[in-house]
C-alpha cells in the first residue's frame, strides 16, 4: 500500500500539559515507549497512559540506530519474540494507517571460516524448525543476490557461503515512531516531551509516582522503556538491573545510485552495509569497549569499520562519509533483553535489547503491553525475566550480538 509522504510531525501529534496521575506512565519516548501506549489502547482499552520523554519523542536511539529488521535468531526463545516482531512489522504500515517505508530485502549473514559455517547452518536448522524463513548461500550464490560483495579467496576473510533471511530489511525508523505517536496520541495516551524522570517513589514495596522536572506524576503502574538508562531510573526505586551500556557506531555516506540490494553483515571483520531509501550507505561495526553514554563514537572503531567494509565491497572505496554518530547499547550478561516486572509492585522494566532494539519494536511493544495489563508476562517476553539471572535460566544470545544488528 502505498502512501505520500508524512508530513511534519507536529502536526501529528498535540503537546498536553501532565496530569497529576495516570493509570500507566511509561518512561521512555522512544519506539519502544510509543509501540508499549499504542497496544494498551488498542489491545487493551487502557489509554489513561502518559509517555514521559526528556528530550523530544524518537531522539534517543530510535534516531540512532542502523534500521536493521530479521527474525533469523538461535534460540527460541530470541526467535519466537524477534518472528512475531517481523509478522507484525509485515502489517504495520496498514494497522498505523501511515508510511514507514519497511522493505523487505533481505539480510545476508556472511561466513569466513569453517566454524563460522558450521555456526551458520546450525543456526539456519534452528530457524527453519522455529518456522523462520532461512537459507544457507554457496559463495556463488551469495554473489547473485548482492553482486556488489567480493566473494574472491585471496582475500584475508574470503567468503565461505552466507545465512540468508529473505523477509527481513530495513525501514524508516523516525516514520515509525511518528507513526505510533500519531496512532497512540488519537486514541488519548499523553505524549509528554522535555519532561526528564529524576526518580521513582517507592512506598511499602509499591510504586507510587515518578518525581519529573515538570512536577511529580502519581501513577498506579510505572513501566521503564529508557534503554541504558532504564538502570539509572530503577537504581532511584531501589532496583538494580544487570545491564553496562556502550557507544556503538554508525555512519552514512554521501547519496549514491542503487547498487546495494539487500544488507549485508559480518561478524568476522565487524561491519554490516545496507543502502538506505535515499541512497546514503548505512554502516554498523561492533560496540565500542568502554561503558558510556555518550553519543559519540571512538576514531579507531570507525577507522576498522572502513577497512572491513572496503574489503567486502571494494567498489565504495571512492565514497565519502557524510556523518557519524553513536547510539547507547544496553546489554546483559546474556546479550539478550529484561522485559517484565520488578521486585517493586508495580514497577516494570524493558531494558537491555542491546543492538537488536529496533527490530524488536512491535513485538516487545506488544509484549509489554500485556505484561502491563494483565500484571504478567506475554509467553513471548516470559523468558526475559529479571529472574532468570538468579536461576540461571539465561538465553545467550552473544554470538547474535558479536556484531551491531
């Protein structure tokens, strides 16, 4: 279906004034905040729900990230939530009324050694018995679907063959965002911009209010959606996520003719290339070491992306770098999300997504939204418990997150 082009966003949406209380405030005005207030109103009924943002809606890392949407992931537990994500991402544009420009062609996953193909093709038998679209690409085969990428042996990582997800791809990220602050804003959730979280009231194990620079909101639910700095809010409550945030790259080129169809990744030399809609080349490398939540990344990451990626595409070695910029990556021990309640009544957490956030933003929004009102998990988001780090009932999903996605 196709759509014009969305106008402004400030017509989109109004700016109200905070109320004193709301049934549900969700910290956090990025897409993942936005998809959570969507699905309470429309799968739930609630839309007493005020979204608190500090600065403007979709500026934190929904405006920084590389836009990569797949499913294709090991466990089952990553796969059922990321495929329910991708089915819901499939009908977004319909369900919003409102273009995001999702495209779906396709994500390679490129193989440079033996243990890389053998990791590969177990992760394609996984997939395929979780019903998730995957193959397994011979080099030649890898070179018909991108004819870009340099598949010659006498290179230092010559590609041995690829995982290919057909359906994933790319869309726009900040018309996602619009699109669910539009959606949710029109059924009466609260969009509350410039509006920072400096701590949450606790009385007898139960939440009670969050205390913001533009007053204290009391609250019958407090749901964080903060990514890294879901931590810094839920340490005011008394809470402490296992979560270290990082700088993770990114940049553009300057605008190029198509030549690039599909996304291409590598976790061996750390890059992953994908053409965006207006023909900028979109590139991500592996996180930065050091914690911080500074949006700026390190020269010698970016220096390394480079090599890596004229080495896969000599082809762009002419092409110039428009920008650079960083997002904050919340991980976990296990690499993989926190999504459900807290030791705090009340006090709920989405945190930890790492560099698969946005792929994820319908699907956890949906989840989370379920776990908000019915005060337990979606099976799908089940698994992501802050308790499984006490059990020990981890979803490691580090070789997934070796490299941005």
């Amino acid at each position: 279906m196709t759509r014009d082009v969305p106008e402004h966003p400030d017509w989109l949406w109004s700016s109200p004034e905070p109320k004193r209380s709301y049934d549900v405030v969700i910290v956090g005005g990025g897409g993942h905040g936005l998809a959570t207030a969507y699905y309470l109103a429309k799968n739930h009924g609630i839309t007493d729900v005020a979204v608190l943002e500090r600065g403007w809606l979709a500026g934190g890392n929904m405006a920084r990230n590389t836009t990569i949407i797949r499913s294709n992931y090991l466990w089952d537990e990553s796969a059922g939530i990321y495929e329910h994500a991708l089915k819901l991402w499939e009908g977004l544009e319909d369900d919003l009324g409102y273009p995001i420009l999702f495209s779906q062609r396709g994500v390679l996953n490129l193989a440079h050694s033996l243990q890389d193909v053998r990791d590969s093709v177990r992760r394609v038998h996984a997939n395929r018995l979780n019903g998730v679209d995957a193959e397994w690409l011979t080099p030649e085969e890898v070179k018909e679907v991108c004819p870009i990428v340099n598949v010659s042996p006498d290179v230092r990582y010559p590609v041995l063959g690829a995982t290919y997800q057909p359906r994933a791809g790319i869309a726009k990220h900040d018309y996602v965002a619009w699109g669910f602050a539009r959606a949710a804003a029109a059924m009466g959730v609260h969009l509350i911009e410039n509006c920072e979280v400096t701590g949450v009231e606790v009385a007898d194990g139960r939440v009670q209010a969050v205390q913001t620079t533009r007053g204290r909101i009391a609250a019958g639910t407090v749901a964080l959606s903060a990514a890294g700095h879901s931590s810094v809010v839920a340490a005011t409550a008394g809470v402490e996520l296992p979560v270290q945030t990082h700088p993770l790259q990114a940049l553009v080129s300057e605008l190029l003719e198509p030549v690039h169809p599909t996304v291409v990744m590598s976790n061996a030399v750390h890059v992953y290339v994908s053409q965006a809609h207006k023909g900028e080349l979109v590139m991500g490398a592996g996180i930065d070491p050091y914690n911080s939540y500074r949006q700026r990344g390190a020269f010698h990451i970016i220096e390394r992306q480079m090599s890596a990626a004229l080495e896969l595409f000599p082809i762009f070695a002419r092409a110039h770098v428009l920008r650079t910029w960083a997002g904050i990556v919340d991980v976990t021990p296990d690499a993989s999300p926190v999504v459900g309640t807290t030791p705090v009544d009340g006090l709920l957490v989405n945190c930890g997504w790492g560099t698969g956030g946005f792929k994820a933003t319908p699907g956890v929004g949906w989840c989370y939204a379920h776990t908000i009102a019915h005060g337990e998990p979606h099976p799908l988001n089940a698994p992501f418990s802050l308790e499984r780090f006490t059990t020990g009932a981890l979803v490691d999903e580090h070789g997934a997150a070796a490299v941005a996605h």
